[in-house]
C-alpha cells in the first residue's frame, strides 16, 4: 500500500476511518474466520458478469490509510502481507440475542495474520482482548479527541475510535504496519458457515455452555452456523474459564474453516459461487484495498493455497496482571520476538512462547487441533 496524506486533526486519527458508503448497522463483528472468509472468492474471478455486479455492490470499504496518514511502520514491500483481523462484541441489530448492547462495540476477537513471502505459509497471533496495552491517541466517531491511555483493555481501541484505532493500536504494540483490515459481523458469520454446508471438528469432552447456546457431546460434529458461533464465543465452561481458553478453540476452529474453504468446490458450480461469494462479502467490512471484487478476489487467490497445515497460530505472550488476575498484561521479551520474526518475515520461534500464560491449559484438548501448532518454515 502506498502511504496517502492524512486527512488528521492534532495528530489524532478520525473514528472508523472514511467510509466509501455509509456504514450499515449490520457491520458489527465476531471476526474469528475472517481470514479464511475471504478465500471462499478465489473462484470469484471466472468472469461472470453477475456475480460481479451482485457481489461488488455489498462491499463497503474503510480507508484506514486516510485515517492513518503516513506516522505509521515503514512499509516494507517484501511480499509478505499483514492483516489485522477483528471482532467485535456489539450485540446491537440481529446480534441482540447473543447479549445486551451495553452502547458501544468492542473488539471480541483480534488476530494479527502474517502472510509469509511466497504466500505459501501463514503465521497469525491471537491479541487477547483483556489485554492491558498503552492505547494511543485516537479520534471518536463524533469527531472529538480521545486522548491515549495506559492500562487500557485492548478491546476498548475499536469501541474508542473504530477500526482506525484498532489498527493504530496493533500498529503501536508490534512496530509492524498492517497492509490490510477486515472485520466480519455475527450474523454474516452464522449465513457464512451454512452456506459453506457446516465445519466438521472433533471434540474430546461435552461442552454444555448456556451462554453461548452451544451443547456437544464428544465426537466428531459437523457445526452450522448457529453452533460454529457457540463454538467460538465458550468461554465459561471449557479449560479455566479464561479469554485465553477461548482464543484456543477460535484457532482450532480457524483452523478447521480453513480446511473446509480450501476443499469446497465451486468453480464447476456457478450456482454455489454466486452464493457462497454474497454471503461472505455480506458478512465482511474490508478496508478500502480489498473493497472491490477485483481487489478481493485477487488477494483470495494469494490465499487459495493454504491449509491448516500451513498456518501456526499462537496467542501473542502474555502473563496474568498481578495487579487485576481479570486482566493480562504483554511479555515483553516474547512479544519482542514474536512482532521481530513477523517484521523479518521468519518463524516466529518456540522460545518466545516460553513464558507465556497463552497456548496453555486444558482447553487446548477440548477440540482436536487445538493449541499452538509448530513451527513450520517460512518458505
């Protein structure tokens, strides 16, 4: 991406960025599979006429780069790619009835997902969201100031000024610059997974969590959409409890979607492409870069490849507040490393996971496939 001038006001960024249409209340996020939504158009270039014009019309772009101006990470240019993928716990809409809507939305889930060099392996980061982080200053939707804050909760970032703060946010915390953004919405989430036909996972033990409206009993499941969205909102009764637990069945389900996406057949099926392809650009809020079916279709080709097998994902390392044990605060050192490999684009190494309370506990055998995978190469 090229660095833009800064439509900024004092240094500090507008709320949300510049929407190309009108945001739609709908736009509200659980962003889990985000990542792996956008390869469901890889198909998406055959040509077909009205799968161009249908699907191109529901993407709505927020241009972080205006909002941003150019204080930013250097963009490197080396042919790996950074995404920031993110979720949000707004229960506002058709989302009410997974909760109240307190009044603003927060960032329920965050993945950093590197694009290695070659776009052959990925390696992506779980942001827990009850992170204790130094938030920079940001802008409100209102247009007034929000000045920065220390021991801020890394969730309240989108509540305070939209993806822009978000974005700024990670950008600040890691010292890399995200080449792209992307939220997707509960809803768009629950039609994504139907429509995709369910994700087959395996549990080991019952998972009966009321809050999520999920019940399972251990086996194999193939999960629609109602229950994928269970799936990776359990908190309370798997492992500790923990935000931390949940993070690892949300890769383990990533994980499975990536899987089911790469596997599903639609080039011979125009029928299932035109479905599949308004469903999921329905569902995501992209930034201005990948808000066309050109530009999203071409960076769901760079993506078509990957597997599961292809993809580590870790939880960035963290240890529990002496202060709050409600809250977790950054290992510096193994955060250190891990934003370092990112930024030198290689693997990112086991020893900076050391430390971490992350990737640990009892909820990482619940789903098969779950917990930090290995270290692949970056090649």
């Amino acid at each position: 991406m090229t660095e833009q001038s800064s439509s900024r006001n004092g240094g500090r960024i507008r709320g949300g960025g510049t929407r190309r249409r009108p945001p739609s209340t709908a736009r509200r996020v659980t962003a889990v599979a985000a990542f792996s939504a956008a390869a469901l158009l890889l198909a998406g270039g055959t040509g077909l006429g009205y799968v161009y014009f249908k699907v191109n019309g529901n993407l709505e772009g927020v241009d972080i780069d205006q909002a941003l101006g150019t204080e930013r990470p250097k963009n490197l240019d080396d042919g790996s790619m950074d995404i920031l993928v993110l979720g949000s716990d707004s229960r506002a809409g058709d989302n009410s009835e997974y909760g109240r809507d307190e009044g603003g939305a927060r960032s329920d889930t965050a993945m950093v997902v590197h694009v290695h060099q070659g776009h052959k392996k990925a390696s992506v980061v779980s942001i827990p969201r009850d992170t204790l982080v130094q938030r920079p200053d940001c802008t409100r939707a209102d247009g007034t100031d929000a000045p920065g804050a220390r021991r801020a909760m890394f969730n309240t970032a989108y509540e305070t000024g939209g993806p822009a703060c978000a974005v700024k946010t990670v950008e600040a915390m890691s010292g890399i610059r995200m080449d792209h953004y992307l939220e997707i919405d509960f809803d768009g989430f629950k039609g994504l997974i139907d429509e995709l036909g369910g994700v087959e996972i395996t549990t080991t033990e019952p998972i009966d969590d009321p809050k999520s409206h999920l019940s399972l009993d251990p086996g194999t499941h193939t999960l629609d959409g109602e229950q994928a969205l269970g799936l990776v909102r359990t908190r309370k009764s798997v492992g500790d409890g923990s935000d931390l637990g949940r993070i690892q069945l949300q890769q383990a389900f990533v994980k499975a979607l990536v899987d089911q996406v790469r596997d599903v057949g639609v080039v011979s099926n125009p029928k299932k492409l035109l479905d599949l392809a308004d469903t999921a650009t329905k569902a995501i809020t992209p930034d201005s870069g990948l808000d066309s079916v050109n530009e999203l279709t071409g960076f769901a080709r760079s993506l078509g490849g990957l597997g599961s097998e292809d993809v580590r994902m870790v939880t960035m390392p963290v240890r529990y507040d002496p202060r709050d044990p409600n809250r977790v605060v950054p290992v510096e050192t193994g955060a250190a490393q891990v934003w370092r490999a990112l930024k030198q684009d290689l693997p990112i190494p086991d020893t900076a996971l050391a430390g971490s309370a992350g990737d640990k506990g009892d909820a990482k055998d619940v789903v098969a496939g779950a917990g930090p995978s290995p270290s692949p190469s970056a090649g």
